[in-house]
C-alpha cells in the first residue's frame, strides 16, 4: 500500500502555530512585533517563492519515489515469474519526500561533533541476568537473523501493518556511517549478507551466520573460542575509540584503516559486543551509560548489540538512518526470541560455525597504539564533561491509572511533570523538544512538539508556585493536557514548524534569498534551544536514552507503561559546571513533581 506524501506545512500553519511557542520565553512587546511581522504582506511576498520552490520539491520527489517504486514492483513481477516464485516488495524501499535528504544531511550527517553522547542513542533490557553471555549472545544473533532475513525475504517485520514508512528497515541491516569531508556518508549493502562482526576484548572478528539454521550450543561455543583468542591476543586492541573522535578527526584518522577490512564490517548484518563488565541488578544508571558511552566496537555500525558478563543486554544505534520505533521493533521481537531460545538443548548435529579475526588496521598497525592511547585519553576527559547519567523508575502509578483516575493522555502528564521538574530547579520554564513520529507518509521521520506551549507553562507555573486553587489548578492542567494533545495530532499529520523552517532555510539557500527576519530572530533562536530534549519510547522490557542537546540542558526519554513510568535521564558532565543541576538533581525533582501533578487529579485520594 502506498502511503501519502509528506506534505508541506502552509504559511498559515507557520503563522498559527509559531508565535505561541515563543510566547513563554519572548517578551511581550517582542512577540506583537513578531506576530505582526509574521502576518505582513511583506513577509508573504517574501516567502512566497521559498514555498513556490517547496511545493515543486515535494511534487517532484513524490513523482520520483511513485516511479521507482512502481519499476521496483515490475521487477520483483519479472523475478517471481522467472522463478516460480514469490518476490516481496517494499513500498517504501525507493521513497523520498521534500524533507527527508535535507533531514538526513542537517540532522545527522553533517554533524561533525562526537557521535558518542551528542547523536548516537541507546537501548536497555530488563532482563534476568545469567551466569554467562555466551547462550543468550548466540541466541540474540540468531533471532535477530532471521529477523533480518524475514525483512530482506518477505518484507516483514513484527508490529508493523503496513500502516507506517518502512524505509529505515534497509539502512537497519547491513549498514553502517561512513566518515567523510563536511557530511558524512551512509552506507547500506545491496544485498543480503548474514556474517556478523563479533567485539571481544576490543578485538573484531568475523562469524558468518548463513542465511537460516544454526545452533544456539554450538554458536555459543564459537562465542567462547573468539574471546579465548581475543584474551591471548598482544596487538593492540580499541581500534573503535577512534570513532567516538570529532567527525573531522575521526575522518583524518580512517586512513589508518584497511579497506578489505573495513568493507567487512560495513557489509555486517550487524556487530555484536561482549562486554567484559557486569552491571548488577538494579544498576539502572550504570547499564544506561555504559550503552551510550561503550567505544568497545564500532559507533558508526546502525545495531551494535552489547551483552555482558552476566547476559545484562543494551544496544547502541547509529542514528543516521534509523530513528527509535523501527529500531525497537527488531530488537525486542529479537531480545524475546533469544530469552525464549538461549536454554534450548544442543543439536547433536550441529557444527559450531567458524570464526576468523577481522583485520581493520593492516599495514598501518604500528602507528595503531598511539593513536588509540591519545583518542582514548580525550574521551575520556570528554566523557566527564559531556554526560551525567540518573535514571527514575517510578512505580506507584502508571498509564492505566493517569487514564482511569487524571482521563488525560499519559503523554501530556509526563510532559507536565518533566517541566515542572526543571520549573523547580531553575525557577524558569525551557524550551522544550518533543519527538513525534511522521512514519505515516512516505519517508516521514519525525516533527517536533513544542511542548512548553503557554497553557502547559501556565500549569506548571502555578503547580510549583502554589498560587492557584485546587480547582483553578485542575482546570489549567486539564486546558495543558488538551493542548498538548492537539500539537501532538497536528506534529504527527506534517502540520509542524520545525521541518518546515529547515526546508524554509535550504530554499532561501538554493534561491539565494534571505529569510523574513521572523524566522531568524533572537527570540525564534531562544525557543528553539532545546533545554529539555524528550521522547517518548515505551516498552514492557526495552527503555530508551540519548545525551542533552543544548550546554545544560537535559536529555529525557520515557517510557508509559501499564503500572509504572521510566525515566533515562542525562546531562553534561563537570562542564554543566557547579551551579548547574545533576542528572540525579532532575530525578529528584522529577519524582516529587509525579506525585504534585497526580495530586491535582486525584485530590480525594492523592496516594495511591
């Protein structure tokens, strides 16, 4: 099925939806002006051929994506012929929109800082832990396979019905970043491959899976002989730190690297790390910042699957090409296939399949120590500063009950509570960023929601300060709730600001005009300086992170569940300096700012 195209936002939904989401952070004054200049003849004269040359895009990159898809299907048509056969098509596989290669270039590839921390997410398990990585290590590399070869065969992928863009699931497999002069590149194989990169002890070594079949036993046993030789190895090792360098200087330090070797693990179906730690039970922290800071394999590889010592499982994706939800989508179809699998009794016939060490540095492995020693000395200078991790597991209520007892969508409750959070620390609202997915249209990513919106501002102001009645503070909660729900329906249906002022900006660029001063100000510039970067990611197993986005700012990601909420949240490290908040401060203030905004709903009975 074919899904619509991403559309454009109009200039009447720039100027509905813009000024509102500076109204908390612009002064009064500034904003008429602003609202004033918004509405002018002049600025629509002026913006007129910038949306002229958008519309044209959209229509030219929908015309595109229909034929290359439409002689995609009469080839996979010729093919089954041919074969007898069945031949599955993607419809998204050659899809396009007027945003989606100026999102991929702005948002990701021509970022040029640090992947670890400032790009590059991670996921986390709650699973039991093992006295051992080697089953359940096997068992993940192949459910994760066979979720691959289910993608490449049949185009299918759990959880997904057609409903929803599929065109991140090639960039997924089989891919990985690729450094290079101003904006990187993404590299995807052309075909299916089924060898895996395996990281031991900082060493990459090859296991080919093949296409289907396969032993957890026996994988495990391989498992065992790639870290037994990884542990007797004297080369050098932690070649992958060099990735976590700036995109500049990873890209000066890439020469080092054999280009057999490395076209190995671009084609990987995907990398696999064996952990020497063991986070303990209930080390939630300590398990979400080792996901996000590991460099013990390849940061620039889309699914790096960490498992360690004692089966703790994370992942950390490259963003570039895969956003959260399809990536959640394979990894936990294949986390709950591996726990299902990792105890099943060892064929008899099975051979364990072999394994040989990945040479990624050839001739140039003198200079390897080196300039692995003074990468890894900067990260970790870097890594203090950059980062601070706390993570909140809140379990006196959860979705169900914020339904049943607030009746407001879950997602703004979690939203007002993250803001007054920061309210009562810094005694100001933020700017706040909040993901939405566009994966209804063809090549949709994401759009933001400005959630500090002068309704859900207004709440936390009076929630913190405590200058409103019970009722007069229920009523503003509720006029935030509802607010925030409507941005939300209109981010998700492509009626946002946020990609529509970069499209603004890359047409000003292409036609060489200047943009209306509006959309350029100090007061645009300040409401779009993300404070409190947000996301929602829920699962009954997996939670989600990512790193701040702005110098003191906090990254947030959540999760709804059932009965309780989660709460991975980061922020710079010493360089947030002194005065400045910890990760932990805002868990703190998080947790008492749940149990205020559950209070203004259920004032008859506040504890559960």
């Amino acid at each position: 099925m074919a899904l619509p195209p991403l559309p454009v936002p109009s200039l009447e939904t720039l100027r509905a939806a813009l000024p509102p989401s500076l109204a908390p952070f612009t002064a009064p004054s500034a904003l008429e002006s602003l609202v004033a200049e918004l509405a002018s003849p002049k600025t629509a004269d002026a913006l007129e051929p910038l949306f002229r040359f958008l519309y044209a895009r959209a229509e030219s990159t929908a015309a595109t994506s229909a034929a290359a898809s439409a002689a995609t299907a009469d080839a996979a048509t010729s093919d089954a012929d041919a074969d007898a056969g069945h031949v599955a098509v993607d419809p998204c596989s050659s899809c396009e929109s007027w945003l989606s290669a100026w999102w991929l270039d702005a948002a990701y590839l021509a970022f040029r800082a640090p992947l670890v921390v400032n790009s590059n997410y991670a996921f986390v398990f709650d699973v039991p832990l093992t006295d051992g990585p080697y089953r359940r290590a096997a068992a993940l590399m192949l459910a994760t396979r066979d979720l691959a070869r289910g993608w490449h065969e049949d185009k299918v992928i759990p959880g997904e019905n057609g409903s929803n863009c599929t065109a991140a699931y090639p960039r997924l497999f089989n891919s990985c970043r690729l450094p290079a002069p101003g904006s990187d590149v993404l590299h995807a194989a052309s075909t299916a491959l089924y060898h895996v990169v395996v990281w031991a002890h900082g060493h990459p070594y090859v296991v080919e899976l093949g296409r289907d079949g396969g032993d957890v036993a026996s994988l495990a046993s391989t498992l065992v002989a790639v870290v037994d030789d990884a542990a007797a190895r004297t080369d050098t090792a932690g070649l992958g730190v060099l990735c976590a360098l700036p995109r500049d200087e990873w890209l000066e330090a890439s020469t080092i690297v054999d280009a057999d070797g490395y076209r190995v693990l671009q084609d990987a179906l995907f990398e696999l790390v064996l952990e020497a730690d063991a986070p303990a039970a209930g080390a939630h922290a300590e398990l979400v910042a080792s996901a996000l800071t590991t460099t013990d394999g390849w940061l620039d590889k889309t699914l790096s699957w960490l498992v360690y010592a004692n089966g703790a499982l994370a992942l950390n994706g490259e963003h570039s090409g895969v956003d959260g939800m399809p990536m959640l989508l394979v990894t936990r179809a294949a986390v709950a296939r591996a726990l299902e699998s990792e105890a099943s009794a060892a064929d008899p016939q099975a051979v364990a399949p072999p394994f040989a060490r990945l040479d990624l540095v050839g001739a140039a492995a003198e200079s390897l120590a080196a300039r692995t020693a003074s990468a890894r000395a900067w990260l970790d200078t870097y890594l203090a500063a950059s980062l601070d991790v706390a993570v909140l597991r809140f379990d006196e209520f959860g979705k169900d009950h914020i339904k049943a007892v607030a009746r407001i969508s879950p997602d703004a409750f979690c939203q007002a509570a993250i803001q007054a959070a920061y309210y009562a620390l810094h005694g100001t609202a933020a700017p706040t960023y909040e993901s939405v997915t566009t994966r209804r249209f063809a090549a949709g990513r994401t759009e933001t929601l400005r959630a500090a919106s002068p309704q859900m501002v207004a709440f936390v102001e009076s929630l913190v300060r405590g200058d409103a009645t019970p009722d007069e503070l229920e009523a503003k909660a509720r006029t935030a709730a509802e607010q925030h729900s409507a941005l939300a329906r209109a981010a998700a249906s492509g009626a946002g600001v946020d990609r529509l002022l970069l499209g603004l900006q890359r047409a000003g660029a292409a036609l060489e005009l200047s943009l209306p001063h509006a959309l350029v100000c100090d007061a645009t510039a300040a409401a779009s300086t993300w404070a409190l970067s947000t996301s929602q990611v829920t699962d009954p197993v997996a939670s989600a992170a990512f790193g701040p986005v702005v110098d003191r700012g906090f990254g947030v990601c959540y999760g709804v569940r059932r009965s309780g909420l989660v709460f991975n949240i980061t922020s710079q490290g010493s360089a947030r300096g002194s005065d400045a908040p910890s990760a932990a401060a805002f868990a703190s203030s998080l947790d008492a700012m749940l149990q205020r905004v559950w209070a203004v709903f259920a004032r008859d009975d506040a504890k559960l």
